[in-house]
C-alpha cells in the first residue's frame, strides 16, 4: 500500500518519467528553509558559493534535514520500494535576470551506475515557473534509456560538461510549475532541462540526486552512500556517508571532500576538460 502517491500517480511516473507538484511543506516552511540558506551562504561563503553546491547537505543541517524529510521518503519507498540509499545533492540556483540555463539531458548518462533504475526528487524552495526557469521534461523519453550526449562545456550551461542531447522535439515538453514546497520527481533516464531566469526573483532547487535501491552500485569511483531508509548496504567496499551533527561538523565535511571529490572524478570521467563545479 503506497505511503504517500495515489496509484494513477505511480503510473504516470511508469510512464512519463515523472511527477510533478507534490507537496512536502507550506510556502510559509519553504522561505524558511530558504532563508537559511542566504545566511549559509552570506556567513560561511567559503563552505557554499557558485562552484560548491554540491553535497552541502553534508555541511549544513537544514538541508540534511530536508534530505530526510519524512514526506520526501515516502514518495520515494512509493516508488523505490523500503531500501535505499542517497547518493549525493546538487542545489540548482539561478539568480534574477541571469542567463543560466540547463540544456536538455538525463541525468545517468555520466554517472557510472550498474543500473539506471533510481530517481531525483526536486524540492522547490522559491517559485518555480516559465518566468524563472523551471524544469521541462519530455515525457515518455526514459524509456530510451541513455542517447547520446554532446559534451559543450557552455559558460552559460550549469551542468558539469555542459552536456546536451540534440534532436529533442521541444512540442512534446511539459513545464513543472512549482510553489516554494513543492516538489517533482523524475527517473534518471529521462530527458529534462530548464531555461533562465528572466525574473526578478531568485529560483532556487534543492535535487537530491539521487536515491538509490541497494543493488545499484558504482562502476566508476567509489561506493559512497548515506544510509537513508530500511536494510543497510552490506558490501566490503561499501563506505557510510555519515550526517552531520551540527553545522560544519569536521566528521562530515570531510565526508564532504571526500564525496565531492568522488562525484567530480566521476561526472568528468573521460572529459576533455574539468570545470570547477
């Protein structure tokens, strides 16, 4: 019996990749969260800028709680089954009137995985719509599995590589509109991207990229994980992110380092060159 989705809502994530508008906290909760992260980044810069969005839930518990919001984990069992694991997490903000913009791409495509099973949740911390650049995905493309990808390194491309999947028939995307507290879920196969921000308001996305089921293992780098939910990981190489206790706590910023670096050796395995995020 699922936790938190409907059954037609399962389905539609069977069959377009995706789910959009679910809500995890009020908008009253939601500028809360976001409020701390401006005092994050204005108080501990040198732990939280433009090239360090990665994996800072590892530094700051705001957002490890958010990690671990009882909501959020119950969409994913709905989805996942009782056992998994998370992977690591990306803050996506695109600043007012700024010409950032993600091209159009899956997510597994560089990230070294046995198989292509899991799946991102995207939690809105400030509105997410047409004006600021929110997420389209392509319906049904998951089911491609992995196409190819054309690596662009664009200044403007906020994805590692800059990475794009050419020929998308741009008629078929749907635009997820979000209110702070909301969240989309998408399949890790499925072609998604997102355009600037031509607002005067800041877009702000928390992904958490992503919640895996223990039989997926890394091919590339090292096996890091944080034990999220049901039955731990049991294999010998297996290595235990651990959460932070306070903000900054040393323990976990070295897990951090240790995880960022990991995540970077692996996105740009095989890259002509090596951006700084």
């Amino acid at each position: 019996m699922p936790k938190i989705l409907s059954t037609q809502q399962i389905q539609e994530y069977d069959t377009k990749g995706f789910i959009s508008s679910i809500d995890v906290m009020s908008e009253d909760e939601a500028a809360l969260y976001h409020e701390k992260l401006l005092a994050a980044e204005r108080d501990h810069p040198e732990h939280i800028h433009a090239e360090n969005r990665n994996n800072a839930h590892l530094s700051f518990c705001f957002l490890d709680e958010l990690a671990h919001h009882p909501v959020i984990l119950d969409v994913v069992e709905d989805l996942l089954g009782p056992d998994f694991s998370l992977w690591a997490s990306v803050l996506f903000i695109k600043e007012p009137n700024t010409s950032h913009f993600v091209s159009w791409h899956q997510d597994a495509t560089y990230m070294g995985m046995n198989k292509n099973t899991f799946l991102t949740p995207w939690i809105a911390l400030t509105p997410s719509n047409l004006d600021t650049g929110c997420m389209s995905m392509i319906p049904g493309s998951h089911k491609q599995h992995i196409v190819e990808h054309e690596d662009t390194f664009g200044k403007d491309n906020i994805l590692t590589r800059g990475q794009r999947v050419n020929d998308v028939d741009e008629s078929q995307a749907e635009h997820l509109i979000l209110k702070p507290g909301q969240m989309s879920v998408h399949h890790c196969e499925v072609i998604h991207g997102s355009q600037p921000n031509h607002s005067n308001t800041r877009r702000v996305g928390f992904a958490l990229q992503s919640y895996m089921q223990n039989d997926v293992r890394q091919e590339i780098g090292k096996n890091q994980w944080m034990p999220v939910r049901g039955k731990p990981r049991t294999e010998a190489d297996n290595i235990d992110i651990r959460r932070p206790r306070f903000d900054l706590d040393p323990i976990s910023q070295a897990d951090r380092d240790a995880a960022s670096e990991n995540y970077s050796d692996i996105l740009y395995h095989g890259a002509k060159q090596k951006r700084a995020y």
